[in-house]
C-alpha cells in the first residue's frame, strides 16, 4: 500500500486543489498483478478523510482457489 500527497502546486483556478491517492497493489489467483485505488482532493470541505480509505481498503478481499 502507497498513499502520496503532493504539495506546493501552482493553482490556476480558483477550482484548483491538492490531491491524494491511495494504492493498494496484489498478486491475484492467477499470479497476475491487480490494485485497488482511491483518488481525491485534498484540503476540501468534502475531503475523504484518510481513516474512510484506510476502513475501504480493509473491505478488499484477495480470492485464492482454495476459498471456493
């Protein structure tokens, strides 16, 4: 799992926000690489705190054959 969150970005528009993003990355059933991803503004009103990513994140269930 990676979380980054820029800072110091120029704003050309009132509109303009800092962001965050959150991956989670995994080897799925097959061997392949899968992820998971949460992208929003940061700083905002409605911001995501990180504490709702973090309790999604925790609803990700990696299958594996021996479960069927």
């Amino acid at each position: 799992m990676a979380t980054s969150q820029p800072s110091g970005v120029a704003r050309k528009d009132k509109c303009d926000t800092d962001g965050k993003a959150t991956t989670f990355a995994f080897k799925n059933a097959e061997g392949d690489f899968a992820s998971w991803s949460f992208v929003g503004a940061k700083g905002v009103g409605e911001e995501v705190p990180q504490a709702t990513v973090v309790k999604i994140l925790e609803t990700v269930r990696v299958f594996t054959p021996e479960e069927s």
